[in-house]
C-alpha cells in the first residue's frame, strides 16, 4: 500500500516547529513497528513514552495518537512522524529534504 501523500502535503498546513519535532522524530528512529493497516498505518513512537499512533492513508492529516493532543483530535508530531515513515519506508530524510523537500 503506498500513501495518497507525499512530504509536501505532510508539511504543507502544519507550524514549522511541529514539522521539524515530526522530522527529529523520523529521523531519530523513534517509529517503531510500523504496520499497514486496512485504512492506513500503525506504529508506536517513541516520545516521552511510546504512544500508539495511526494515519489514514489518504489523509496524512487524519490519524490517532494516545498523546495528550492527538488524544484531543489534534495532528500531533507523532501523527506527522508516521506519515514521514509511510511515505519514506525508513530511508534517509536528508536526501529527500536536499532534493527539494
């Protein structure tokens, strides 16, 4: 299954400082387990504590997180931080964000 986004749509709506936290997230290796799911993806991240976190695969704005905001219906960074890894597969940020992201 392939995401219906790519990083600009990611980036795109969300404050710089949440999009760089998502970024370290990914980039850190905090998404773990990731999952294909029948809507969309699962994994826990790793934050202050693992939190299980979902995504849509169609909308990288539409997903659950057990943290405090994602628990109040808000995109948080570990919601934007699967998206990342839905759509990279794990390979390495840096090159994707120098090629023009």
């Amino acid at each position: 299954m392939v995401p219906q986004y790519d990083l600009d749509e990611i980036k795109s709506g969300v404050e710089e400082k949440k999009w760089e936290r998502a970024v370290d997230l990914y980039k850190s290796g905090k998404v773990t387990e990731f999952e294909e799911s029948p809507s969309g993806y699962t994994a826990l991240v790793l934050g202050a504590k693992p939190y299980d976190v979902a995504v849509s695969e169609t909308d990288c704005n539409h997903g659950d997180c057990s943290c405090f905001m994602g628990s109040n219906g808000k995109v948080c960074k570990h919601i934007l931080a699967l998206a990342i890894y839905a759509v990279l597969r794990g390979a390495p940020i840096n090159r994707v964000l120098a090629s023009g992201y």
